[in-house]
C-alpha cells in the first residue's frame, strides 16, 4: 500500500525502510510505501534523536551536504554564533545542524589554556552562560593584586576585573588595601626602668606602597609590622623609669615611627604617623603616684602660706619704722584706727577739755 507524505516549506525529510536509510525528501508532496518511514526536520535545528548513528548517515554525501557538522574534542568549547548574536555553547561531541535558513559562526576556545582570546565578548557572556567555564576575579578600585598561577608568582594586578578558563591550573589572586591604614597595638603590659608595671595602648598610621613585598616576598606582613611596633615600644620603655617615661610621653610616638621605619619598608610598607592612646597604671602604683602628688601640692601651699607670712611681717616691720622716725604717720595711723573704732560705736561723748584725740585714748583705755 502507499501513503502521501508532504514535506513543508523549510523542512527536510529523511526516509528509512526497515530501519535503514533510502533517501532525502525536500519540501514537496511524495507518495511513500506503507513499510517507509519518515522523519521530518526543520531547516537550520540542530539534528536531535537520529534515527540511526549519526556516523551512518554521514556517509551518504546528500545527507553529509545537508548538514553543518561540528567536531568538538575534550578541552573545548564552541560558541554559536547568528548574525552576531550569541546562541549557544557546543560542549565535547559532534554536532550537526541542518543547512539552509540560519546562518551560523563559531569561535572555537581551547579551555586547557588560562587566556580567553580577545574575539570572545565576555562582557555579554558573563556571568551567564560562561559562569560555568570562566573564573573571575575583582580587584577594586583602592586594592592592587598579586597573580599566582601554579603557585608561582606571575604579575601585579592593577584595579579591574580579571577572567580565566577555569581548569586544572591553580589560580590565586592576593590583594590588598592601599589606602592609609591603622594599626592598634593595645593592652601591652611593659615593664620600665625602674621595674614599674605599667598598660599601654599605641597606634600607628601606615599605608601599603609595594605589593610585591607586602604578599609575595613576605607573608602576613601585618603581622609583622605588629610585632616591630610591639619590639619598638618595649625598648623605648624599658630604657627610662616610670617619671622619666611620663615626662618624655610625647616622644614616644615618634621614636617609634623612626625605629620600625626602616624594616617596615622591606615589608612594603610606609609608616606615616603614630600616637599613645593611654598609659594605665596597677591600681596599688596609681595610690602612690596620688599620694606623691598630694604630698607635692601640700608642701607648695605651705611654701606659699610661709612666703605670704614672712612678706606681711616685713611689711609691719617697715611700716612701725616710718612711724617711729615721722610723727606725721603716727598722727595719721591714730586717725585710721579712730576711723575704725567709729564704724562699731553707736555714739561717742566728748568734753571740751583736752584734745579729741586724747580723748578718744581715755575711752579706749577704759573700755579695755
């Protein structure tokens, strides 16, 4: 028996008998027989589910003419291209897409190497599709990096966003800070000169300026720019007593910068500045150094209270000089004192015999 089978506009059939490929069917009307069977396909698809290895019907040079067949071998990766425009990722195998309507370009990129070629637009393609076979690091605007690859060191790495072929190479990106940075060395219990126990609390102003140093030729370089401010600290203190250290507190900081400059450089580092946040002192080591102080404060007020005595002494002293040698100042002072005896007596009686001021004597000595 026979059966009509119409193959449309942009279409392609393929016709088996028992299994086996006879022939290719363009778009037309075709009269078939009952034991023939066939396999319609759209134009420009990807062939999918052949009816037979895809090998087999390569042999035929009309079905191998018909097709677009792309060899994708292990480390590979294809990008499907259509007028400019991504379409897919062909992945390890062989893939074959229908000619005729879509006109398709393709990059091919070998994924074992670390580069991704420059014809490959990662800007549209990340982070989807190619998330799954790039590696991407950032470094931000204020950081610098260092590049590993294969743990080897391979170069400096300047602000920007980096891509790699993700594959069996290591790769590692150290970065850093390089703004101005600080440092706390707090709570440092150092012991000065004179054996005195004391709590100190410092700070250091520093900025990264060779990255290569900082975290390819030295490792945790804060930490042992920590340890050279802690080293530093113990030597300045240790070198003065307890009143000598509190005299000389503003010369700490730059003693420090000074001291650990030098070393701090081979770290990749630039100290800038530092400063004493605060010196605590035991508890039993402060009530000493307030009774000292008190003691200190108690013998300058008597200094005082003896100097104020002894100047209002020579004062009395000079004063009965003058009046004993000037009758005039006697006069004077006799007329002071009756000036403030005035001021506490309601009233005063005086006689018409004798002087007002010989009077006044009378009644002052009888009043004593």
């Amino acid at each position: 028996m026979m059966k009509f089978v119409r193959i449309q506009a942009l279409q392609i059939g393929l016709v088996f008998k028992y299994g086996a490929y006879k022939q290719l069917l363009s778009p037309g009307q075709y009269w078939l027989w009952s034991n023939e069977t066939v396999h319609v396909y759209n134009q420009g698809e990807l062939l999918q589910n052949p009816p037979c290895d895809l090998s087999i019907l390569l042999q035929y040079p009309d079905v191998a003419d018909a097709l677009d067949v792309l060899e994708v071998s292990d480390n590979e990766i294809v990008l499907q291209y259509e007028h400019g425009l991504f379409q897919t990722i062909l992945r390890k195998g062989r893939w074959a897409f229908w000619k005729g309507v879509k006109q398709y370009q393709y990059i091919r990129a070998d994924v074992s190497q670390l580069e991704i070629p420059a014809t490959i637009d990662l800007v549209s393609l990340m982070p989807q599709p190619l998330s799954a076979y790039v590696r991407a690091f950032n470094v931000e605007a204020h950081e610098q990096g260092v590049l590993f690859i294969d743990w080897k060191f391979d170069r400096v790495l300047t602000a920007g966003t980096y891509y790699w072929w993700k594959n069996t190479t290591p790769i590692h990106v150290l970065k850093a800070d390089m703004r101005q940075q600080q440092m706390e060395v707090s709570g440092q219990e150092i012991l000065t000169k004179d054996k005195a126990s004391l709590r100190l609390s410092f700070y250091v102003q520093y900025q990264v300026q060779d990255v290569v140093k900082a975290l390819v030729e030295n490792k945790d370089f804060d930490k042992q720019l920590y340890v050279l401010v802690q080293l530093a600290l113990r030597e300045y203190v240790g070198g003065f007593t307890l009143d000598e250290l509190l005299d000389k507190k503003g010369e700490i900081a730059p003693f420090i910068v000074k001291a650990t400059s030098a070393k701090a450089a081979q770290l990749g580092v630039e100290l800038r500045t530092g400063g004493i946040r605060d010196i605590i002192l035991p508890g039993d080591m402060r009530d000493i150094m307030n009774q000292v102080l008190m003691a200190e404060k108690k013998a300058q007020a008597n200094v005082i209270m003896r100097r104020e005595e002894t100047a209002s002494t020579r004062s009395l002293l000079n004063t009965a000089k003058l009046m004993e040698d000037n009758e005039m100042l006697w006069k004077l002072k006799e007329m002071e004192y009756v000036e403030k005896i005035a001021d506490k007596i309601s009233s005063i009686s005086v006689s018409n015999s004798g002087s007002m001021v010989d009077q006044l004597k009378q009644i002052l000595g009888r009043g004593n």
